[in-house]
C-alpha cells in the first residue's frame, strides 16, 4: 500500500544546512535530519512503508520565488514520488503569471509559511493569490498557529476561508503548531483538511492520538515536517495509536490523494 507524507521540506544542496540551521534557531529545536535535501529524505526514508511525499520549500523574499519553484520542479521530474508545491511570497508582482507557470511546471499546489515569511496568512497580498489559487483549482499548505507571533493564528485562517469558500485548504500542523487545541477550537467546524505534522512531539501519543479522532479520520494526513522529524518515527507513531485499517488508510494515503488531487499506486 502506498503512504504519502504529506508535509516534507527539500532544499538544494548548496542552501540546505544554511536553511535547516535557520529553521532550527527560528524554533530553537535541533533539527533530526541537518542535511535537508532531497537525498537525504530519501535516504531517511529508505526501506519503509512511506513511498510518497508533498514536497515544498519557502520563499522568504520575493526574488527567491522564482528559484524555490524552479527546484521543486526539477526534483518532482527527477524523482516520481515527489508531489510538488510551490512557494509564494507576498511581495511578488506578478502572482498570477507565476501561478500558471507552476501549473505548466507540474506542481500541485502553494505553500505558505507566514510566520518566517512574516505576513498576516490574510494579508490583502495574500488574499489576492488565494483568489488566483481558487480560480485555477489549486490547493494551499499553510502553516498554522504558533503562541510567539500572530501572522498564522487560526482565526486567520478562518477568515480565508470563509472569503474563499472553494479554495482547498491543509491547515498544516493540525492547525495549530505548538497551539493543537486552540487550532481545534477555532478551526474544527470549518471546511478543510489538517495534517499531523510537528505535533506528536508537543503533545505525547496519548493527546495526538486523541487530535486526529477529534479531527476525523476523513480529513487528516500523515506528515514528518522533514528535516524537523524522522519521518519513520513519525509513521511509527501513527501505526501504533490503534487506527483501524480503513482509518489508516484515510490518514496516510486517500486524504491526501483527495487534498493534492493526485493518485499514486
């Protein structure tokens, strides 16, 4: 059976340890994998059930949008179990034109990441690209919900959606990284998907697993937030909180078929 991760960070060679020492002074968190790269997802990856991955990096300047699709791009040609998203940034001029060029390019989808990107999640900026995104189909990852800073609150996330009611949405990190309950109290009447990705190590399997039934098994996906966490520890934990198969199924591999729009064998 295939399983998708459905949140996993890639970066060139060149940035990698530069973006993955960045991220781990952002969250003060020594990072499981430094590499960051694709090979070195692969590689933690190796010889376990994950088979898929939604593959992404950040933009936190506009001028580096261009090139942080352009690899994501040429990583998906290279590896055909990589589900590109691209990035965007608020300050980019020309989102419409970039947003069809990922199309042409391939990938699936945009992620955000307002609190590195430092940007309301519903900036008018932003709310102009959701408007694009929903024109063409395309679904949003959005990291949501940190206590340090008020760019990615749920509340936020909210107000999108209720201005863009066909616009796909994960709320990454059960809509509430390092907040999972505030997320929850906001967010679980609303319409969209969320992904488990950096929440096990704030809340302990007990509360986690308690999360994802809370949620439902329809709208959650399985994701490491590589090179944050060891994927296979991830989905170790997951396979072990005593899902039924047909809910396994749905948070490793069918909600994100249903969130991307891809099917993988």
């Amino acid at each position: 059976m295939a399983v998708i991760d459905a949140h996993a960070h890639i970066y060139p060679d060149k940035i990698a340890a530069r973006a993955v020492c960045a991220i781990s002074n952002f969250y003060s968190i020594p990072m499981e994998n430094p590499a960051g790269t694709p090979e070195a997802l692969l590689a933690a990856t190796a010889d376990t059930p994950i088979t898929h991955f939604i593959v992404h990096s950040v933009a936190t300047t506009a001028h580096a949008v261009t090139s942080c699709n352009d690899f994501i791009a040429a990583q998906c040609k290279l590896h055909p179990e990589f589900i590109g998203f691209g990035t965007m940034h608020q300050d980019f001029e020309n989102k419409e034109a970039e947003i069809n060029r990922m199309i042409e390019m391939g990938l699936h989808g945009v992620k955000l990441h307002p609190d590195t990107q430092e940007v309301n999640m519903d900036d008018p900026r932003l709310m102009e690209l959701y408007e694009i995104m929903q024109a063409r189909g395309l679904p949003l990852v959005v990291h949501t919900g940190d206590f340090r800073m008020d760019y990615s609150h749920p509340r936020r996330l909210k107000n999108i959606l209720h201005t863009f009611p066909d616009l796909v949405v994960d709320g990454a990190h059960l809509a509430g990284c390092f907040v999972p309950d505030i997320g929850y109290d906001v967010l679980h009447a609303e319409r969209l998907f969320v992904d488990a990705s950096s929440t096990l190590p704030f809340v302990g399997a007990r509360r986690f697993g308690e999360l994802v039934r809370m949620w439902g098994c329809d709208r959650v996906m399985f994701g490491s937030d590589f090179p944050m966490w060891n994927p296979n520890s991830e989905y170790a934990v997951l396979a072990s909180a005593g899902f039924t198969d047909d809910e396994f199924e749905k948070l490793t591999v069918l909600n994100a078929q249903r969130f991307c729009g891809v099917k993988v064998q």
